[in-house]
C-alpha cells in the first residue's frame, strides 16, 4: 500500500497555489492582489506549535498552557515515562474539556 506524508511544504503549497496561478504566464493583465482561500486564516504560531517540557526547555520554546489549541510533544517520546506521562495527562485533559462543552460549562 502507498501512503503520502504530507509535510509543512505541501500544505503551504497547496494554500498559496490558487492564488499564485489564478493568470496564464502570458497574460498582459497583472496578477490580482493574493489573498487566503476563506477556510485559511493565520494564526500565531504558539497556537500550534506550543511545547512541552524538556523540548520547551531545552529549546527556549513556547511552553503549553491549558488553553492552547495544540500540545506538540516534539524531542519527547511515549517510551520515555516523563513524556507518556505528559501524553496521559494531555488525554484526560482533553476529555475533560470535551465534557465541558458537552455541559455548556
């Protein structure tokens, strides 16, 4: 079976893409001003990009907080047991916050 990992590079290209190419090279026209396909919108990268400890440490990265959208557990693998801890911690933290909205609390 084939399978394809899609990297930051293909996404990007695949955002900036309809704009980039929306005229034919030979077009006397100039191109239009770019803008975001409307499902696209620019965030700060903490947003999904927040670590965890020891990369946040080690790296002098951004570190997760309860609120932020992603906890990204780069240069922290689940067979280290501080790190599977983190994840099982990540977990129940995200079902909690499921429930919450499930409640309206």
């Amino acid at each position: 079976q084939f399978g394809v990992a899609w990297d930051q590079s293909m996404f990007f290209w695949e955002i900036l893409r309809p704009g980039l190419l929306r005229l034919p090279l030979d077009s006397p026209a100039p191109p239009p001003d770019f803008t975001l396909p409307p499902e696209v919108v620019l965030v700060h990268q903490a947003h999904l990009n927040a670590f965890v400890p020891p990369a946040s440490r080690d790296w002098s990265a951004y570190e997760w907080q309860p609120g932020d959208f992603v906890r990204h557990f780069a240069g922290c693998p689940w067979q280290e047991g501080h790190c599977l801890g983190l994840m099982r911690e990540t977990a129940a933290y995200a079902q909690q916050q499921m429930l919450q909205l499930g409640t309206g609390r």
